[in-house]
C-alpha cells in the first residue's frame, strides 16, 4: 500500500516517525547522547535495585537540596532570558579587556561567592556569566569553567556553611566558626595557590574582543528574578523550608509565562529550564546513598589513611555521604581535608562538578576529569607531607 502513497504522505510519515520506526530510533539515540550521565545513573540505580529492592527508596533522596538547587537553577533561567546575564557578561567586558585577567576574575569571583553561598549555589549563578562572557566576545571558556567549579569547591571548603559536608563536620565535632577556618586554612592555602597556578598557566593570553552593539535585556523580566533570587539566597542562608523554595520555583515560572517577551510563546520560555539537571539530581542522590551502605567503613587514627580513604571515597560516592560514611571514626582534619580535596576530580565527587559540566557549554567528562584529577593529586600531595609532618 505504501508504494500508492504521494510523496507528500510519504513525508508526513517520516515526520511522524511512522513506517520503520528510524526517527523515533535516532531521536531516542540522540536524548541518550545529550544526556549521556543522567542515562548512566538510570542503569547504575536499576542495578543496585536489582541487587537490593531495599534502594528503591525515595527517602533516599535529599528533597530539600533538590528543591534548593531546582530553585536556584529555574530562577536563573529567568536571568538568562530577560538579558541580565549577557548585560553583566558585556559590562565586564568593558572594564576588563586581557582574557587572562577576565579567566582570573571569573575564578576568583567564584572563590569568594563559595565561601557564603555554597560551592553549588555560586557555580549556579556564576558560569552562565562565564559562558556569556565567551559567547559575546567570541572565545572559547570551557576551560576557566573547569577551573570555577575547582574554585567553588576550594572556596567553599574554608568556612563551615560553605558546603554540606562542612555543615555535617562543623556540628558533628563541635567546633567554633575560627576553630573550623584555622582548621581548614593550611590546606586552603595550598588549594588556592595551586589553581592560580594552573588558571596562570591555562587562561589565554590577549585582548577580549565584544558586540559593538549592547545587548537588550526585558526589563520587567530582570527585576522580578533578580528579587526572586535575593529572596532565594535569604532563604536559604535563613535554612528556610523545602515549601519556600518550591513557592520561588512557581514564581520565578509564573513570571517567566507572564513577562516574557511579546510574540514569544510560553513553551519556548519554559523549555528553556533545564528539567533533565533537576532529574539527573535526583538520581545522584539515589545512586550515592544506595552505594554508600555497600562500603566497608574503616577504624583508624592514621590520619594519611584517613585521608586517603575520604579522597578515594569521595570519588566514588560524593563528598557528603563520604563525610557521614567516615564522621563517626576519625578525628576532624584528615576527614575534612579529605572529603573537601577530594570534591574534584571525578564528575560525581561534588555535585557542583556535574553543574559545571552541565552549564559549562558541553564540557566533556573526561575533559573535565584530565584537568580536574591533574589538580587533585597535586594538592593531595602537599596535603599528605603536612598530615604526616
């Protein structure tokens, strides 16, 4: 029958994915190849279901950090599309014109914002800056990306808010506000001073270029997020409720259908928020507490092994189930210099590695995982001279 078909009938079947099937196939193919690590933590999670029905749990999950960065990350869609990020992008492109200074900026802006609003929420907030920034002046940032999520985590590891595995130590142990810092600042120090280092020696040289014409941004758009997310960031300083962040992710949505740009449609607003990120969360989290029960955990007062086992953990299960997986054998440095060192290097060590490759413009795994490894072990080091000093 398909021989008495028209060309045009023909066509219209192709596009419905009708007849063999093909583009059906190529679309499925194509979604697995845009988001080739949610996929892979899907099997990881159906395995380790399989292997135990006990982590089919959704206790498992941590719903109220899902709803914070879930917040954050539909808010900052808001940002994008009203123009504000590309207007700071182009503003700092006018004041700073060496590619090297605009890398060292961007790192050290990330660096400080860490250390009060977490490594996650900053890299949030300040790579889609950086990708705007490579975007108008026509370079290529996937490798200063890097280096901001290696920042983020060597900010964040200084103070005790500034990520949940210090939050966890910090009360675990009993510790003041200075007692943490002079706990933390040795190996901070080297932190800091091996990533400028490598941000010298990898940032580009020469000028940074820009539009000559600057870019428009909707006003009304931009002033609703930039409230919605000043509110965002009191909240969750103020470690309001999993419902306050939820009632900002539906205004920030809300404003985003009712402000948009005229003649725009509501699907081209909203498909611009980055579901399958929230999701792939979701599942990191499964994926991690489910693995972490199946770890032995080790009784030591070595502090090197210590160390040692929080960096090797950390790579595999995240920094925070590492840190509760080991709080309760070891005394506070090791452990803490461990799980915070051992924030980079793979993709899951710290889930602002996976936000950064996710936002960074289609950085690669293994490219991320080259430079940020390189750099894990180079700290490692010097950490392991001063615990056995």
């Amino acid at each position: 029958m398909a021989r008495n078909l028209n060309p045009r009938t023909h066509l219209i079947m192709r596009k419905a994915g009708n007849g063999s099937g093909l583009p059906k196939e190529k679309s499925r193919m194509r979604l697995v190849r845009k988001e080739p690590i949610f996929f892979f933590l899907l099997v990881a999670y159906a395995l380790l279901v399989a292997y135990n029905a006990k982590f089919l749990n959704p206790a498992l999950v941590e719903w109220d950090t899902v709803a914070i960065i879930a917040s954050f990350l539909i808010i900052n869609t808001g940002l994008l599309i009203s123009g504000g990020i590309d207007a700071a992008a182009y503003a700092m492109l006018g004041r700073i014109k060496s590619f090297r200074k605009l890398a060292l900026a961007s790192i050290a802006l990330t660096v400080i914002v860490s250390m009060f609003i977490t490594n996650d929420a900053s890299l949030i907030v300040l790579v889609p800056l950086t990708m705007s920034i490579g975007r108008i002046s026509g370079s290529d940032v996937r490798g200063t990306v890097v280096l901001q999520a290696i920042g983020a985590n060597v900010g964040s590891m200084l103070t005790p808010f500034g990520n949940p595995q210090n939050i966890i130590m910090f009360r675990h142990y009993g510790l003041s506000a200075l007692q943490f810092i002079l706990g933390m600042l040795p190996i901070f120090l080297i932190s800091i001073l091996v990533l400028a280092a490598f941000a010298f020696l990898i940032s580009r040289t020469g000028r940074a270029g820009k539009l000559s014409t600057k870019p428009l941004s909707n006003k009304a758009l931009l002033a609703v997020s930039i409230l919605l997310f000043v509110a965002d960031v009191v909240g969750f300083l103020g470690n309001y409720s999993i419902w306050f962040f939820m009632a900002m992710s539906f205004a920030a949505i809300a404003a985003m259908i009712v402000l948009r740009p005229k003649g725009s449609k509501v699907t081209a607003a909203l498909f611009r928020i980055d579901v399958f990120l929230i999701l792939t969360f979701v599942l990191i989290f499964l994926v991690i507490n489910s693995a972490a029960t199946l770890l032995p955990r080790l009784h030591t007062s070595n502090g090197v092994l210590m160390f040692l086992y929080a960096l090797a953990a950390s790579q595999l299960i995240s920094n925070v189930p590492a840190t509760v997986l080991l709080q309760k054998s070891s005394i506070f440095a090791p452990l803490s210099w461990g799980v915070n060192v051992g924030g980079n290097g793979t993709v899951i060590a710290s889930l602002a590695n996976f936000i950064a490759i996710r936002q960074g413009g289609g950085i690669s795994p293994i490219r991320f995982m080259k430079l940020s490894l390189l750099y894990t072990a180079i700290v490692a080091l010097f950490a392991i001279v001063l615990i056995a000093l």
